[in-house]
C-alpha cells in the first residue's frame, strides 16, 4: 500500500547534515551486504512467505481479521516467534499448506517480498537474519514496512507498528542493544492490499538519536510548537537565540495558517495550493549521511540541506550556524540574505502577513481556497508557492514600502512610416538591445536542438523551419523584419526566427481578465494582464513600449521586447487591447503565419472586439492559443483558438472574464484546473462592484509566479491609459501610469 507523499522545504530551523556508521562483519549464516557499507542496509534474508489472512466464506478480511493474523504465532509449531532458528529449505505446515524458508537477496534497500508472478493480497511474510557482533553495544534499527511490522531481537519482541503505508527506510526508528556474537533478527510483515516489502539498517546510537531527535525537532515545526522548536536548538549567542525566538514564531504563525486552511477547505488545502511549509508526518529522508566528531555532528539528507548537530547532556540539537558565517555559506551558491536585523523584522513582519491571514480565513472572507492562496501570494510578493517561507523570510524584504514608478519603467520606441522606413528604424533604434537578445537569449533557446543527434546542425534545422515561414507572412511585415534584421546588423533568418519561436516552442504562462465597468468604483472597464515567462536572467531587464504609426493601417503600442515585429500584448489608437496566453498544443508544420504577427494585424486592421473575431476567424491560423480582447465600448470576449476553429466566450455584465493556458469553451466558473484562474474568478466575484485600480494591481500580484512574471499591465481601453509594471516579479516593482492617446496622435 502506497502512503501519501508528503511535501516538505527547508527551513531555517533545519539545515541538516549527516555521517556514516562504519560497516562491521554483518551477517553469519545470512551474510548482510550492501554497495553502500557505511549505510548498513539489509538487504539479504532468509524468507518465509505467504501466510494467507484468511477470513469466513474467503472473503476479505476486515480489520478484526488482519490484526488477529498479526497477532497470531504462525511459527508455533516451530519454537514459536520468539525461538525459530531457520536455515535455508526448512519446511513448515502452517495450516495444511507447506511453506519453505528461502533466501532472498536484493538488489535493491527495499527488499520485495511479493512474487511478480503470483502477487497475493492480506498476507503474512517472516523475515530472518543474524547480526554478528564482536561487543555488545547499543543500536537503532531503522526499518520501513509496507503494511504493518513486528521486530524481535534475540527473542524478545523490541516493536510493533500496526500501519497501512508503503516501505520507507527509517519510517521507525528502534532502539536495540546488541549482544556480544550473533544476535538473531526476526521480522514479521503484513501486507493489505497491492506492493509488499521490507527495508532495515542498523545504526550506530549516536545515529539514531541524532535522526530521532532531527525528526522530533521537524514535527515541533509542523506543528508549530515553539518551545519544541526552541528546545531542539542550540543557539551559542544572543544573536542566534534571538533567530530562534523568530523562526519558531514564523513557524507557529505557518502551522497556524495551515491548519485555517484545513478547517475551512479541506485537509492540506494549503499544501495542495503549492504552499512550501512542513507537514506533520514528515522525517528525514532515509539514510542520511552522518558524520560525528567528538560533540559535533552532521546529517546531510539526500535533497536537503546540511544539518549542523552538537550534543548537549546526551541529546542530540541542531546547532544554529552565526549568521554571518550563514550568509557566506548562501552567497558562495549565489543566494543574497537579508542583514540580521533586517532579516529580524521581516521574519516578525511574515508571521503577521501569515497570522493576518489565517484570522480572515477563519472569519471567512474568502469564497475559496484559491481566493485565500492568491491574497497570500500577492502579500508575499508572489513567492508564496516558489520559495519556502523561512527563505522567503531570509532573503526577500517584504518590509519595504511598495511605490507607483514616477515615470514610464521601459524606453518608449516610436516607429512611423512605411514598413521599410519602420523597419529601418527600428533596427537602428535598437540595434544594441537586439544583438544582445539574439546573442545571449535566442540563441541559448536554439543551443539544446546542436546536439549529437543533429550533428551539431540543430541550428540551422531550426533557422530552416523558420524560414518556412516567410511565404506566409504579410507582405508588409516581412519588409519590416527584413529592414529591421539589417539595420540591427543580424541576419533576415535570425530576425524571422523571433517572430516565430513561440509557435515552435511553448514558454510562457500567463493571466488576464477582463472587468466590465459594473465591477469597478469609478465605472471604467479595465484589463488586467500578466506576462509570464523564462527570462534566462535576460528578458527582466530589456521590456520596451513600441508605439508604431504604419501607413494606411491603425496605431498601436505593444509592450514587448527589442526584435520582436509581432504583439504579445497591446493596445490600437481606437481601444483595442489583446494580450495572449498559451495553452497545451501538438508541434505543428507551418502552415499559416507566426501569432504574434496574427494579433499586430488584428490591432493594425480592427477598431471592435467583433471585428477582431471576424478577423479571426477569416485567416488561416498556426497556433493554438487564448486571446483575450477588450475594446474601448468595454466589450469582452476571450478567443480560443486552433488551427481548425475559434471558439468565443463571454461573460456577462455582471461577471469578470478570465482565461490562463486552458480552452474552456463556455465552462466560465469549474475550478481545479488552474489556482490562478480560480483566484482571479473568485476575488474579482468578491469585490465585484468596488474593484479599483490599485484593486486589479493586488489580484495581478496574487496571480503572479515570482521572478517568471516580467510584465504585469493594466489597461484602460476606454481612456486608453496603460499601467505597467516590468522586471522579475513584475507587480512587486510598482505600475507606472501611462497615458498612451499622446502617442497616438
């Protein structure tokens, strides 16, 4: 039976480090090996399986049943659980079915006992061994059992855990003492339903105190009890112990918050949502690593941090590292951390953001979970499902006062002309920006296809489909991209791949909606829209506003990046916003023009959101994607479209429209299928009818996804006002106003 997978983060009250136990001669007439001695896995026995649980009229065995087959001693007629001595081939009559002791060695830590060709539900499995030694000593075993386990050591019976989950090393932790020579293991395993097995190491005692007080110390920490949490660490200054007072206050508040969560939407609603906090259940990852010298010792678990562990009056804590050698230790892996005071105040800041929270949670202020997730998300400045919360405390300052940009945040290129006159200076005005872009960006995109398999010509495979473009696209718009590419001094094929990357290769993930002028305050439609996608340390800091003047077509103003011809999101001189956002598609030949370049005409030749489907729905079309579109008359409409067809939804007057990255036809309200489409539904039913401006800035916030989001807008089609927010993290940086009909004159 396969246990829930639990979700866990490092914390700051957790950095954890470990060493291995030194391999003795284990085994004698089962010699136990392992290709990892130190970690003296088992993983050799002499078996005796399967013990049918049976149950009246062979159905299946309830509960009463199962736990009177793990108590039964199955092995009576053969000096009993606490007395058998097996050798390999020994047989045993066990009501009326003759059973056989086997060697079983695995290849494997979790040694499996169901045979593949003949898998068996509700049994009962022994396993045996014998662990030589030349002293006596004390030890833990660490064992893992999929379902239930007793263990008896020398006879006598050290465990039982009566459990339906899968095999974990480690999952119970049992001290034993060793005698001198051989010391007789015996182990009895119940299965339920589906995978059965068994997994066991020995461990030194300074080992498993270690783990066993690293573990106690976790659930202190998921369950937010501070004086565990205080108890479990060893702070040597009044610097460290006033950390500690901090962190075990932050975990508090999160354990607090999670447990809101639960009572009002559901066991682990918060952890689904993607929130990084401890969980109670979760332990150390088996095996760590554990190295000890003298009263100093560390774990160092497979996927976690190091754990620092000093012995104090016998009992294993975690030594808290000063923050300064901390904060060497985070820059030399290139983290940057707040400054202790600094780093204070804003832990104590989170735990009030989470606190905060939970109390609203409970007074249920909320419509959903999602509703609740997105708040939290905007309050953490969009980190809260990316960072786990002790580094989020760490390393972003959620102290610092957010302020609206005095100016425009990007350079604004205005373009006029014909399309080689636009084109020209486009390239000229940008030529710097552009080669960087096509150097340290594009062409980091095309380096994964210069593989082995391509023979190194994956580039130009690459250039060569995109070239296949060309016939396809606007006469006019070639000419442009064509002039463009020269002027930036880049070849036409590189210029042209930026127009069609995206239709080779999904990236991004975005969010819009669209509020009809019932939702607001002040009775103005607005469109908000985020722009999520991979920046490669690149994209955050080259955002531009394009405002182009094409002959005999309509203005625009595109906010986009240095190269690109086509619009991702913008806005015409008549009101006309679009902004697109990308959903799961089949690779696909191309066949009609790149999208971005679809929606530039729809803005160059549409004034109305019904124009535009016309538009639409009238030319041929390569990509699968969401528009959404907005118009200066306030109509909405989200289009969803394929190459066959284009689907359009609407909302009515009394609600918002939203879209992320899937087709939903007319489905406007089903939640589950994407947390920032539920968040933006829900708060904006919440507030429907108050929602201002500042209001739409919070929701793109709580929709955002950290430092993926690099451009965060707000646009007033009926003013024709954009407000714009760029870098990684886009919301957090503040939206500059923007009054656009100047540009469009």
């Amino acid at each position: 039976m396969q246990s829930p997978q639990v979700i866990a983060t490092r914390t700051l009250m957790m950095l954890i480090v470990v060493s291995g136990l030194v391999a003795g001669n284990l085994g004698c007439s089962i010699i136990l090996q392992d290709t990892d001695a130190s970690r003296q896995v088992m993983r050799n026995w002499l078996v005796l399986r399967p013990i049918p649980v049976s149950a009246p009229g062979d159905q299946t065995p309830d509960e009463t049943a199962q736990k009177a087959a793990f108590a039964r001693d199955w092995l009576a007629s053969e000096s009993g659980e606490t007395g058998i001595q097996p050798r390999s081939g020994l047989k045993l009559d066990i009501d009326g079915r003759c059973l056989k002791w086997k060697t079983l060695r695995s290849k494997s830590d979790v040694v499996d006992l169901q045979d593949p060709r003949h898998p068996v539900e509700y049994a009962v499995a022994y396993a045996w061994a014998e662990i030589d030694q030349p002293e006596e000593r004390k030890a833990f075993l660490g064992i893992g059992s999929d379902d239930a386990v007793k263990v008896w050591l020398n006879g006598r019976l050290v465990h039982e855990n009566w459990a339906g989950r899968g095999v974990r090393l480690d999952d119970d932790l049992v001290p034993v003492e060793l005698e001198p020579g051989k010391n007789r293991l015996l182990l009895k395993v119940q299965n339920g339903v589906g995978a059965w097995g068994l997994a066991c190491r020995l461990m030194s005692e300074d080992e498993g105190k270690a783990v066993q007080a690293i573990n106690g110390h976790i659930q202190a920490t998921a369950i937010g009890d501070e004086a565990g949490i205080r108890a479990g660490c060893y702070a040597a200054t009044e610097e460290e112990s006033r950390r500690v007072e901090a962190a075990a206050a932050l975990h508090a508040s999160i354990a607090g918050l999670r447990r809101a969560f639960d009572d009002a939407y559901g066991r682990d609603r918060l952890v689904r949502l993607g929130f990084r906090c401890i969980t109670p259940g979760l332990k150390l990852p088996p095996c760590p690593n554990f190295r000890m010298n003298g009263n100093r010792a560390s774990l160092s678990p497979r996927g976690w941090s190091e754990i620092p562990l000093i012995k104090v009056d016998d009992e294993w804590k975690e030594f808290v590292t000063p923050w300064p050698e901390t904060i060497s230790h985070a820059a030399a892996h290139g983290v940057r951390l707040l400054p202790l005071e600094t780093m204070l105040a804003n832990t104590q800041a989170m735990s009030q953001v989470l606190g905060g929270l939970a109390s609203e949670v409970r007074a249920g202020r909320y419509l959903s979970a999602a509703d609740a997730y997105g708040v939290l998300n905007a309050r953490l400045h969009g980190l809260a499902s990316i960072t786990a919360p002790m580094m989020l405390a760490r390393s972003v300052d959620l102290t610092r006062p957010s302020t609206r940009p005095a100016a425009c945040p990007v350079p604004i290129i205005e373009l006029r002309g014909d399309a080689v006159a636009i084109g020209k200076s486009y390239g000229s005005q940008q030529r710097d920006e552009i080669r960087l872009l096509k150097r340290d960006y594009l062409d980091r995109l095309i380096a994964p296809y210069d593989s082995w398999f391509t023979f190194g010509l994956g580039r130009q495979i690459v250039l060569a489909r995109a070239a296949q473009f060309k016939p396809l696209i606007r006469p006019e718009h070639l000419e442009e991209i064509r002039a463009a590419s020269g002027a930036a001094g880049i070849g036409f094929r590189e210029g042209l791949l930026a127009q069609c990357f995206l239709d080779m290769q999904s990236g991004f993930a975005c969010s819009t909606i669209a509020l009809p002028a019932s939702a607001s305050s002040d009775g103005v439609a607005r469109f908000g829209r985020n722009l999520d996608f991979p920046s490669l340390g690149i994209l955050d800091h080259h955002s531009i506003l394009l405002v182009v003047h094409p002959n005999d077509r309509y203005a625009f103003a595109s906010i986009t990046w240095p190269g690109l011809a086509g619009v991702l999101s913008g806005m015409n001189e008549h009101g006309l916003t679009v902004a697109c956002m990308e959903v799961r598609r089949p690779s696909r030949k191309p066949d009609a023009m790149p999208y971005m370049l679809l929606y530039r005409t729809v803005l160059e030749r549409c004034r109305t959101v019904n124009e535009a489907v016309v538009l639409l729905e009238t030319t041929p079309r390569q990509t699968a994607n969401n528009l959404m579109l907005m118009d200066a008359s306030g109509d909405r409409a989200l289009a969803e479209i394929t190459p066959e067809k284009v689907t359009v939804r609407r909302a009515p007057d009394t609600a918002a429209l939203v879209s992320t990255n899937h087709h939903r036809t007319g489905d406007l309200d089903t939640p589950g299928r994407c947390n920032r489409f539920d968040y933006l539904h829900d708060a904006a039913r919440r507030q429907f009818g108050r929602l201002s401006e500042a209001d739409v800035e919070e929701m793109l916030s709580g929709a955002s996804q950290g430092n993926m989001t690099l451009q965060s807008m707000i646009f007033e089609p009926s003013n024709r006002v954009l407000y714009l927010a760029v870098g990684a993290g886009a919301p957090n940086h503040g939206f500059a106003r923007i009054d656009l009909k100047p540009y469009f004159r």
